[in-house]
C-alpha cells in the first residue's frame, strides 16, 4: 500500500470528515472508496466508447428487427 500526501480546501475536508463519520468509516476508507469508484467510472466509459467505436448501424438494425410489433405495456406508452 503506498502512502499520499494530499492537500484539501477546508470545505472538502470538512464533508469528506462529516461523511466519512456518518458512515462509519475512517477518512482513508472514504477517500480511496471515493477514488476507485471514479476510477470505475472513467474505464467504464472508456470501454463503452471503444465497444460504440466498433459498432455496425447494420447490426443493430438486424437485432431491432428481431422486435416483435406488438402495442406497449401499459405505463410504457409514449
């Protein structure tokens, strides 16, 4: 595990304090949980815009049409 030395406004110290303790976790736990969790997020959308790259409209098309036309469920009208 390595170690980090950070520098915070006193406001962002203050919620991450007051949030951190509501949650019954150190501040460490917070701030790595917060980290990982935007880490997750950006190769998340990394992967989802590489896998839209190679996407084919044709394909697509070729699964809609597998569809079947039938009315909507009720509440899923437009």
């Amino acid at each position: 595990m390595s170690a980090l030395s950070l520098r915070l406004p006193d406001s962002i110290h203050k919620h991450i304090k007051e949030i951190a303790n509501k949650e019954g976790v150190s501040i460490n736990q917070f701030i790595s949980s917060a980290v990982a969790e935007k880490i997750s997020a950006i190769l998340t959308e990394d992967y989802l815009g590489r896998r839209a790259r190679r996407a084919k409209k044709a394909d697509f098309r070729k699964i809609l049409d597998k569809i079947p036309d039938r009315k909507p469920l009720h509440g899923d009208e437009l």
